[in-house]
C-alpha cells in the first residue's frame, strides 16, 4: 500500500525542524509513496524547495487565511507529519 504524505511548515515560534528531509523524502518516494511538501517547510532547517522538488516531492502553497486553502491540501492525504 503506498501513501501519500504531506510535510507541513512548523507553525512553532523560533521552531526550525521539518518532519522529512529532501533524502527521507527520496526514499519515500522510492519506496513508492507520494510526498506533497508545504511551501518553505523546510527553509528554516537548511532544504529549500528545489531539494525537495530534485527528491521527487510537489510543493504545495497554503494561503494561510483561507480555511479552504487548507481543505485542499489536504485533499486524499494520507499522513500528514
């Protein structure tokens, strides 16, 4: 059964982690699964966009003020992390 993953940006002040990076990713992706990424979720911890999208992930921008923005993120999502 594959998967389709979606690595949110942290929303914590001063918070500079990320659930996946751009070499987990590729991995997950080897293995099958589909990685969507929130746009500049892994700036803080050093992995741009690019590196992620070179993994093989989509990113996806969230308008962070409208609700449905996030409702269509998360459309057939089946682990977000």
């Amino acid at each position: 059964m594959s998967y389709h993953i979606f690595v949110t940006k942290e929303s914590r002040a001063n918070e500079r982690r990320v659930a996946l990076t751009p070499e987990d990713t590729a991995q997950l992706i080897r293995q099958g699964h589909q990685v969507t990424v929130e746009h500049h979720a892994g700036i803080h911890a050093g992995f741009s966009n690019n590196a992620y999208q070179a993994a093989g992930a989509k990113i996806k921008v969230i308008e962070t003020s409208h609700l449905s923005s996030y409702r269509e993120a998360f459309k057939n999502i089946n682990l977000i992390v």
